[in-house]
C-alpha cells in the first residue's frame, strides 16, 4: 500500500490522506490470512503437517501431530505423543464418538469428525483426547485404518499394545466392527463368542466393548414410538428397559426380559406386573404367537441366529409366547408382538455390548500395570536340564523391588506383584519351614504346560514338601488379587476373594487342577487321597468396598493363615505393615536402595 501511494500523500506532514488505523489493521490481517491459508486445503494441510513437525521439539518418535493425509475422500489422522505416554502411564476408559456438526463444507461433502476422548486418570480429573480424525467415508475399511495406525504407532511409542481395559462408542455398525477388528483382531461373532463363555465363568475379553447407554435408549425408545405405543405405556417399557440396562448377571437379564416380553404379548392387563404374570397359566395355544415370525424362518446368518447371544433370547421369547394366555379382546395397552420381535432380532443378540453382564466382572478403576513384570515371567518357558531348572525354580521365589513396588504401598494406590509377593515370602521366611509362599508367577506357569518332572524340581528347590500352609496369590483376569491357601495337614484347600459381586470370584477349575498336580509332585497326595480333600470358598469372605485395597487383603489372608493372628482389617494398618516387613528382609532392603 506504502509503495503505490503518490509521492505526495508520503510527504512529511501530509496526514490527510493517510488511511485511518483500523484500516491498516485490516489489510495486515488479509495479508496475514493469505500468506497463512491456501484455497487447496489439501496444500493447506501439507504445509500445516510440515510445519507441526519442525515445530515439535518434545515428541521422541512421533513428530507432529498430522500423521495421515488422504486426499479422496478425505481423510485426516490427528495425534501426539505427548497425550499417548499419558494414556500409558494410567490406561482408562476410552470414548469413541463421531459427529459432522462440527466442521465445514468440503465440496460436495460435510466430513466427520472422529475422535478418541480418554477418562481422567482420577475422580477428579478431566478427561483428554488421545486422537482425532476427519473423514468423508464412514467405513468399517476407513476407521480400522484410522485404530490400527494409531495402535501401531502406539506401540512403537510406549513398546506395548493398545489395550485400553474398555472402549464406549455410539451404537455404529462401522465403530463396532472396526473397534472389534483392530483392537481385539478378531471380529464381532467371536467377540461375543467370548462374551458368552464369560457369562459362564471360563474365560474373560481382553478389551470390554460397550455401547453409549444413552444412544441405546434413545433407539429403544424410537421403537417404541414407531410401534405406535403412547401414552403411559411408553414409560412403562422405558422403565424395563432401564433394568435391562443394569443387569449384572445372565439371570438377572433373562428375568428383565422375561417380564418385558410378557407385557408386550399378553393382551390382558394384569393387575399389577408380578401378580398378573404369576398368574398366567400355560395355553394349548397362542393367539399372538401366530401373529409373529416363528424363529424357524430367522435367515442364518443374522445375528439373532448366529450368536449365542441371539439363540438364547430367542429361545426365551419362543417360550414366553407359549406362556400367554389367550384373550379375546386386546384390553391391555402395553400389548405390542412387534416390539418383542424388535428386541430379540436387533438388541438381545448384542447384550454383552449395552448391559453391565461383562462390565461389571473387573473394577475398571484397578490399574493394568500390575501385570507388567508377570507377563515377563509367563514368558519365560521350561528348561530341559536340571540346571537350568534349578534357576528357572529359583524365579518362583526370587523377588526384586523397585520403586514402583514401593510407591504402590501409599493409601489409594493397586499393590503391584512385587509388593505382595515380598510380603508373602517375609512371611514364609519367619516361619522356620512352616510356610511356603509361591509368587505369583504360579499361575503363568501353569498356562506354560509343566511336566510332572518339572514340576517335582521346581518343589523341591523350594523345600514346600515338610511345610504346612501354602500360600498361592495369584492375579484374576489381570486386574484383581486373590488367593488360594492350602493346608496339607488338614487336607483343605481355602480360596479367598474379596471381590465376588454377582456370583464372581469363585474357584477356578484350572487353577484348581493345577495345584493338585502340585500337591502329587511334591508327594503330599495322590489320586488315591483326594477324597479326603476338600475345597473351601467361603461366601462370608468379607468384600471390599473400593476397588484398590485388594492386594492389602490378600496378604492379610496370608498372615492370619500363616501366623494365625486374627484381628481386624484395616487398610492402612495393613499396608504399614507390608511395607514394615519387606524392608527388615535384608536382601529386599539391599534392593530397595538407589
């Protein structure tokens, strides 16, 4: 502007033909917004990945924060390493949602906006983005791309996998299989599969997947209207829904479900929900279960048919049509056959993914770490010659602490496997040979498939064959402390859980068989005497009331049993105690120092 203006109006003194400030204030933001935005917004966003990276002098590995960029269609991968370390150091809850309300016109196209929000590491913390995307296609092909990077780079970060203790997203055929596929790699069938299995105690997912309780609602609820159901009526099956929802156990749901599908085929009002369905005698016949769909001409590939899931519900709705009673008039108005039909074909199939019936097995607020130094251990796999065995017996008793173990102590905090195993060792080694104490490493050993042999050397450099208790912590589902206590001179076996909400924390028959095979390499008992054995599982364990004072319990179980002192719980005396204790071990203290 200065050198296209006339000589004249530069002169000194001429202020009259200047332009006023507010003037040059905007000509320097046009010039500002032209030098920074480009009208290719492909270039514009090459530039800005370029210049994130030269900028970004904190990240180790990942550089910048644009780490993927597709031109047709759109496709943009956003993420920090900063926020990655944090999420490692204290793995939450993670939040997957997606929304197109929130950016601009893109040609033809308004792209979403995908990002990946993680829980606060505490009650009183915020949560924090781990990622964002922005994406035309809303594929399965698209956002497995997107998880699967961010999991490889993950990795490549902290050197372990993306493996959040459970992922919340909206009810997205394209979010769930592909949340599915690149994190659990495997894919939703097998998911619930193992969901399934779970529900009877045998194995547990990795990952939980769940879906927003609130979108699961509110397409319930669009059923219902769509059902023409109004009035009164439709709070009343919002309400058993709700209870759906907060099922714990599989009983629990199918008693839910039970009731919700009988209002919904029965044509008679009852007189109150429990006493008319207590009521209801089985017919010959069922007027509303010829209106519907007879489950032999489900297609076998739905899901209704192909999960277990599906088939169980389908099985129960078969039985409740035959349970109503016939009517010749409709003079309830919650009946609705079309609206248990929707339940059973698109909701009851996913249970696991909406209801608390997985969820609810681990306390999602229990840190993963603990495992860290374990799964190191139950890597390690059996040697062949008696020396090597020797040292590999030496690692079911050999204890390193560090100030991880130490810190873990403080009120609040999960004990890790060192903490506890120090301590269940102190206690063995004052009890002059009465006492033995197996780490934690146990359990891991047996998932390895030790011969008898190995077994017998392994015992026999521990010296457990004289000792009268044994005590075997060990870890359930990799975010809870437990443990079995064996008594061999009275032939019992005792296992201690103080976390068995809805019929979970029982034995497990694995374990079980294993500590047997114990037992018969270290001669205590063969196949002739397990009759006169015993398992206990006391249901008057006393249960915790938070989700971290597991592991302070555990080795108050194995100080009563191997000191046989009784006294109260307390938390924070217990965890005094602990650390007390490994610190006067002199091997310990050695390896606590800096």
């Amino acid at each position: 502007m200065a050198s296209s203006a006339p000589a004249e109006q530069l002169k000194d003194g001429n202020i009259t033909e200047a332009p006023p400030a507010h003037v040059l204030r905007q000509a320097a933001y046009e010039r500002r917004v032209a030098e920074r935005y480009s009208q290719d917004w492909a270039e514009d966003l090459t530039c800005r990945m370029e210049d994130s990276v030269a900028a970004d002098a904190t990240s180790k590995v990942l550089k910048g924060s644009i780490h993927f960029l597709g031109k047709v269609p759109l496709i943009v991968h956003m993420y920090k390493e900063h926020f990655i370390r944090r999420y490692h150091q204290h793995r939450t809850v993670l939040h997957i949602d997606a929304t197109g309300s929130l950016t601009k016109q893109i040609g033809s196209k308004r792209p979403f906006l995908y990002v990946i929000v993680a829980e606060g590491e505490r009650q009183d913390s915020t949560s924090y983005p781990l990622a964002h995307m922005l994406s035309e296609s809303h594929t399965v092909p698209t956002l497995e791309h997107f998880l699967s990077q961010l999991s490889r780079d993950y990795k490549e970060v902290t050197q372990q996998p993306l493996a959040p203790p459970r992922v919340v997203m909206d009810f997205s055929w394209a979010l769930i299989h592909s949340t599915v596929g690149s994190l659990l790699k495997t894919t939703v069938p097998a998911y619930l599969d193992t969901c399934w299995e779970a529900t009877k105690g045998d194995s547990s997912p990795n990952i939980i997947v769940s879906l927003c309780g609130a979108h699961i609602s509110h397409r319930f609820s669009r059923a219902v209207k769509e059902s023409g159901i109004g009035g009164e009526s439709a709070p009343g099956f919002m309400w058993l829904f709700a209870k759906l929802q907060q099922s714990k156990t599989m009983a629990e749901l199918d008693r839910w479900f039970h009731t919700l599908v009988m209002l919904a085929l029965s044509k008679e009002t009852p007189r109150t929900l429990t006493e008319g369905l207590g009521s209801m005698e089985t017919p010959s016949n069922s007027a509303a279960a010829a209106d519907e769909t007879e489950p032999a001409q489900e297609a076998p590939k739905t899901y209704r048919a192909q999960t277990p899931f599906g088939r169980h519900f389908d099985q129960l709705l078969t039985a409740a049509k035959g349970e109503v009673v016939e009517a010749d008039r409709t003079t309830s108005a919650f009946y609705c056959p079309r609206l248990a039909e929707y339940l059973v074909r698109n909701l009851m199939p996913l249970a696991p993914l909406w209801t608390q019936i997985i969820s609810n097995q681990r306390p999602e607020s229990c840190k993963l770490h603990a495992g860290k130094k374990q799964g190191k251990k139950k890597l390690r796999q059996p040697k062949q010659n008696p020396q090597q065995q020797s040292e590999e017996a030496e690692l079911w008793s050999t204890i390193q602490l560090d100030n991880d173990a130490i810190n873990s102590l403080a009120h609040g905090q999960w004990m890790t496997d060192d903490a506890l195993n120090s301590y269940c060792q102190a206690l063995a080694s004052s009890s002059g040979g009465r006492v033995a104490s197996f780490a934690t490493y146990w359990q891991p050993a047996m998932m390895a498939g030790r011969t008898s042999a190995m077994l017998k050397a392994m015992l026999t450099a521990q010296g457990v064959h004289t000792a009268d208790i044994w005590l075997l912590p060990y870890n359930r589902r990799g975010n809870h402390w437990a443990i079995y206590i064996v008594a061999t001179k009275t032939n019992t076996i005792v296992h201690m859980d103080s976390w068995r909400e809805n019929g979970l924390g029982r034995p497990n028959r694995l374990d079980v068989a294993f500590i047997q095979r114990m037992l018969e390499s270290a001669g205590i008992a063969d196949q002739s005497s397990w009759g006169t054995w015993r398992l206990v599982d006391p249901k008057e364990t006393p249960q915790q009331p938070d989700t971290f004072s597991c592991g302070p319990r555990v080795c108050f179980y194995a100080e009563v049993a191997a000191t046989g002192c009784h006294r109260r719980f307390c938390d924070s005396s217990m965890r005094l105690r602990i650390l007390q204790e490994i610190r006067s071990v002199p091997v310990i203290e050695l390896l606590c120092q800096d």
